[in-house]
C-alpha cells in the first residue's frame, strides 16, 4: 500500500515536472517570438526616421513658404487698404 502510494506520489510529481518543462519552453518560445516582432518594430521605426530626415529638407521648405505667403497674404491686405483710402480721396477729388 505503502509503495502504490509513492509510486503515485512519484508518478504526479514527475508530471508536474513535464508540464513545467512545457510550460517553460511555450513560454520561451512566445519570447523568442516577442523578441523578432521588437526587432522588426525597431527597424520599421528606425526606417521611419530614416525617411523623416531625409524629408526634413522639404519640409523646411514648406514652412519657409508658408511664413511668405502669410508675409504676402498680410501685405496684400495692407495695399488693398491703402488703394481704397485712395479710391475714396480720388473721388472725393472728383467731386471737387
């Protein structure tokens, strides 16, 4: 009786033992398999940098160009101001 129930014992322990070995190299594996998709995460992200500074440039550009234009937009206000304060003294004129 004795011997049955150590061999159980035994028997239940090794199999705890086989399961945590299992889970042991599931688990290995799924962090193997996190380990890739961080690497290619990382390159990706790398590669996004990579592509944003070589667009840097440009956008510079395009902010250079936008600063004009607002320089422009606010000048072109100025001068249509100052064309109707002379429309309306030329016809103030002309009605002289």
């Amino acid at each position: 009786m004795y011997s049955n129930v150590a061999s159980l014992k035994r028997k239940s322990t090794c199999e705890d033992y086989r399961l945590l070995e299992n889970m042991n190299k599931l688990t290995s594996l799924k962090y193997m398999e996190m380990k890739d998709i961080s690497i290619n995460i990382s390159r990706n992200l790398q590669d996004l940098n990579n592509k944003y500074a070589s667009l840097q440039p440009y956008l510079d550009q395009i902010n250079q160009i936008e600063e004009q234009v607002s320089s422009l937009e606010q000048a072109a206000y100025k001068l249509d101001a100052y064309s109707k304060k002379l429309e309306a003294k030329f016809k103030k004129l002309e009605k002289r």
